[in-house]
C-alpha cells in the first residue's frame, strides 16, 4: 500500500487546490535530462547529493492539480494516462472525471497529455479542454503528431498568454521549455499562486543554478530566461508555486539566496 492518498488538499482565498499525484517513476539517472549544461553534471550531482539525493537513483514526481473556485473545477494536466495514478488518487480526493469543468494543458508532452484520452473517448468528457494556440499549432504541425491532441483537436478552446480561463484564473506566457509553454496563475482573498506545469524545471537545480536547464527543453536560453523572471517576480511578491516535477507535494514558495534562489516548501497542513 503507497503512503499517503495521492493528493494534497489547501486553501488559497476563497478556493480549494488539489495537488494530485499521477505517481512516481522508476528510479533512475538524474543526468543529463535534469541537467543538460555541458561540463556540469559534476557540480550539479554535488548539490543533489548535499540534499540528500542520489543521482543514480533519481526519481521523478509528476503533479496535476485542480483548482476548486466553488463554480467550476479546472484541472491542470492530466498525467501520464494508463501509466499513472492520477485517476485513482482523483477518487481518493473525492473527484470523478465528470465532476471536471476545464481540462487545461500547459504543453504537448506525453506526461502531461497521456490522461486525455482512453479507448478512444476523451477521459474528462463533460469538460470544456483549453490549451496554449502556439503550443497546440506546433505539436499539430509535427511529422508524428502526438496522437491524443490528434484526437481532441477540434474540441480544444485555443488561447494566448493573459487569458482568463475561468474567474480568477489566468494563463502566464511560459516558453522556452515548448515552444509555447502556458503556466497557470490562480488569484483569490489576495494571494496568488502559479502552477508553473514545466517551465519550473527542477525544484533545486534551476533555483540554485541561474543558468541551468533540462535536457527536455526546447530552447534552453529561452527556458532560463523564462524561470529567471519567474523566480524574481515570485519572491518579490511572495506567490505561492506548484512545480509538476517538484518533490511531493510540489506546494511552496521562491526565496532569494545570493545571486540565485531556492525553493521554500509551503508548511504542510492537515
């Protein structure tokens, strides 16, 4: 039996948010997926060492969520499909794919599209599915399209950065790891908090390392200029951050340590 249920349940004003595991993956190296930078997979495997973590047995978290306004429910991302969790923890929390308003796609990868879609039926069927209109075009244009956008293509609502979604629930213009990444900014009782999807890279290396980006990102210059004007902005006005990648439960803050920043996790409560 895994520890825990599989979500995490908190306030942010007025909403409810719902960290939702889509489950782990099988131990692994670390690099150079999780550190692509030529010459610096030495420095980077200290710091992971110094907190506690083995590069070669690397494991990945993978973190949906679904805000709760009271009116609608948007979930962000919907896992890896038949080879995660992620429904079965959404009924631990209480939730059934019907009981979703807004399936909202932060970019094309298959851990983050593979819940969409299943025998050929969409998973969230009474949902509205919302994705990025570059992001969507680019992964449409692809020799080998990825086969669940394939199928959904002419139900997607397509938007641009700035967009509300839903009453107090925005798109941020995240690029850099696609070409058209969208995080999600949720504002409510004056707090905010930015489901980052996976312009948030990993939760200690691009924080300690300005510089530093994954093997998965498509433009890496673009990807460390996005995360570095994430990362002032979040501690300078003390936004709460989801990471999709981040150590479970993924909920927490930016801190400025230096010429670089770390990630603070947000005090767990029951």
């Amino acid at each position: 039996m895994p520890n825990g249920a599989g979500f995490y349940r908190f306030r942010l004003g007025d909403y409810t948010l719902i960290v939702l595991s889509d489950g782990q993956s099988a131990p692994g190296n670390a690099f150079p997926n999780w550190g692509a930078n030529p010459g610096r997979q030495a420095e980077f495997s200290a710091a992971l060492r110094e907190h506690f973590l083995d590069p070669g047995q690397f494991i990945n978290n993978f973190n949906p969520m679904v805000i709760d306004t009271g009116r609608v429910k948007v979930l962000v991302d919907t896992g890896r499909g038949q080879a995660g969790q992620l429904l079965a923890n959404m009924a631990n929390a209480g939730l059934r794919p019907a009981d979703i308003n807004i399936v909202f796609i932060t970019h094309g990868h298959g851990d983050h599209i593979g819940g969409l879609v299943r025998d050929g039926q969409p998973v969230f069927a009474n949902a509205q599915h919302i994705i990025g209109e570059t992001e969507l075009q680019f992964w449409l244009s692809q020799a080998n399209p990825p086969a669940n956008l394939v199928a959904l293509q002419n139900r997607f609502t397509r938007v641009r950065g700035g967009a509300e979604i839903a009453p107090g629930i925005t798109v941020v213009d995240t690029p850099g790891h696609t070409v058209g990444h969208l995080a999600v900014q949720v504002s409510s009782g004056g707090r905010t908090l930015w489901h980052l999807g996976d312009a948030g890279g990993h939760y200690i290396l691009s924080f300690r390392f300005p510089d530093h980006y994954l093997g998965f990102d498509a433009n890496p210059q673009q990807a460390v200029a996005t995360r570095a004007r994430l990362w002032q902005t979040a501690a300078a006005e003390r936004i709460m951050v989801v990471g999709y990648h981040f150590a479970w439960p993924a909920v927490g803050y930016v801190r400025r340590s230096g010429d670089a920043y770390e990630f603070v996790p947000a005090f767990f409560t029951f």
